[in-house]
C-alpha cells in the first residue's frame, strides 16, 4: 500500500511518493517550468525520465471565454477606435468594446473586448498580438476575469 506525502515549498507543490520498499524521489521541473519525474523504483519502467510534454503537442489551451483583454494601447484609444481595429484585423463581429479609466479619467492603456462567438475571440487572440493601433503594439490574451 502506497502513501503519498507532499513537500511544500514556495511556489510550487513537489509531491513524494512513499513505497513500502523504497522512496521515490520528488518531482522536478525543467527551466521552463515543465515537470519533469525521475522515479527510481524496482518496476520495469525504472529510471525512465516523463514529461508532462511527451507528445511535443504546443497548441494553447483552449478558448473559454469570448472576452479578450488587450493591453498597450495608447492613452487616446478609444472604446471605438479599439472596437473597430479588433474587426477589421479580425473579420469577425465585436459585440463590446470597453476601455479602462482610473477614476480621474486617464487611460490605463488596457481594455476589454467580447467578441459574439468563441472563434472571434481565438481569431483576436492569434492575430492581433503585434498589431499597431495608433503607433502603438498592442497584445491579446484570454481575458482572465469573469464576465459582466
């Protein structure tokens, strides 16, 4: 009967494995933060290396959310002016466009942008990172907060 332990640590949470026979060592991870197991035990795949990475597969989690956060745009962007960038860079129907103020009313030169299908907002996502909206680079991600 196997127990398992855990080693915590600033960061990151290395899990143990205790054998009744042995213990295997802890999980590592690589310079890029992939975990990387070395397991050192009397079963046949003894001392192979795993990688959560095995199948080499780089394609981005998938979209769960048609809101796109963009940030760098410069402080005289305008909900519109970022509105109609993200369709015509795109090609795809943008149902809101939100830029963010501090409350004194300056531009915090990031906003917010829901596109009406989940494909809109991958197409935003993969083709406007890198693209100039008044003289400025702006890049695209998922948005990370819930919806309004």
């Amino acid at each position: 009967a196997a127990t398992t332990t855990t080693t915590i640590t600033p960061h990151r949470i290395f899990p143990r494995r205790q054998c009744s026979s042995s213990i295997i060592s802890p999980i590592t991870t690589n310079k890029k933060g992939t975990c990387l197991s070395q397991f050192r035990s009397s079963s046949s795949d003894a001392n192979t290396q795993h990688d959560d990475n095995d199948n080499n597969n780089t394609t981005s989690p998938p979209i769960i959310s048609n809101r796109v956060y963009v940030g760098n745009l410069s402080w005289s962007t305008t909900p519109r002016d970022l509105e109609l960038h993200l369709a015509e860079v795109t090609g795809r129907e943008v149902t809101r466009a939100n830029v963010m103020y501090f409350r004194d009313g300056r531009s915090k030169g990031c906003g917010i942008v829901e596109f009406a299908t989940l494909d809109g907002a991958a197409a935003a996502i993969e083709t406007c990172t890198d693209t100039v909206l008044k003289g400025r680079k702006l890049f695209a991600r998922e948005d990370r907060e819930p919806g309004q």
